[in-house]
C-alpha cells in the first residue's frame, strides 16, 4: 500500500551533493549499468503511450513474469525509470548496484516538465553554470502512485 503513496520500496543510484541551494541541488552520481531502450511512440503496438517503453524494459527484466533476457535471469527492479525525448523516445532503468521543491505531484505531463526545465536552466545559469546536455525526466514511483505522492525529477548536465 506505502507504494500508491509514494513510498520507494526500490534501489536508487548513489550520489554526493556537491551544491545545495534553495531552487536546486547540483549532484555527481557513481557509474551504474543501464537497461535500455529507445522506441517510436508512434508505432502500432505503443498506441501512441509516450510510456510504452516501459513495458518493453519491465519484460526484459522479469518484472511482469519471465525474464526476456538472453540468459534469462530475473534482474531487480530500481528507480528511477528515467526518460529522454529523442528522435523516438528513450527509457532506461539504472541497473542494481530535479528540482529540489519536491514537487512530484505531476505523472510527468510534458507542459509541466518544460516549465520546470526552463525554471531549472534559469537558475542553473544565473549561478553561472553552462547546461552541457538535454534534460533527462527522473521517475521514482509506479504509474499506481497517486500522483500528488509522486517523485519526479529534471536533471540537466552542468559544468
């Protein structure tokens, strides 16, 4: 039940803040593996689902029943789930091993993430820092979440 409010029952990426301030915080994460799948929503067995590559990832690990991997080995689910636009879409899952507002209340709706995009590289260059990268889309919680429980987040690549 903790999950349909928000709780993370999952493994999530190790990082060291470097910079904390009150719009955002600046992170260096450790290396991780990756699952991960780049897909055309537009294609009949996505149906238009901006998510649909999800399914696709949650099968390969075993998260719905058997593995459909090469060895085929179940593999622990993690979080977050994260997103890129791409020409398709991209998703990947961190393998086992934002804005700092906390507002996940969103599932991720593509009007609020560009605002919250736009407000992050604002504060992110008026601090002086240059965006070397496109923002990925940090999912922490299932689809099932309410989503004013939720945990999303932007994170944009500085130097």
């Amino acid at each position: 039940m903790g999950l349909i409010f928000g709780k993370i029952a999952v493994e999530t990426p190790k990082y060291e803040v470097v910079k904390s301030t009150q719009d955002y915080e600046i992170r260096k994460y450790a290396p991780s593996v990756v699952a991960q799948v780049t897909y055309d929503p537009s294609l009949p067995q996505f149906k238009g689902n901006k998510d649909g590559g999800f399914m696709v990832l949650a099968n390969y690990i075993g998260a719905l029943g058997n593995p459909q991997n090469t060895k085929p080995e179940k593999i622990a689910m993690t979080a977050p789930v994260i997103t890129k636009d791409t020409t398709g879409e991209k998703i990947a899952m961190t393998a086992p091993v934002v804005t700092k507002d906390g507002s996940g209340g969103d599932g991720g709706e593509d009007g609020v993430v560009k605002e919250k995009v736009e407000k992050l590289k604002g504060c992110l260059e008026r601090d002086g820092y240059k965006v070397i990268g496109d923002f990925l889309l940090a999912r922490y919680n299932p689809p099932w979440t309410i989503p004013m429980f939720r945990t999303n987040e932007v994170m944009i690549p500085v130097e």
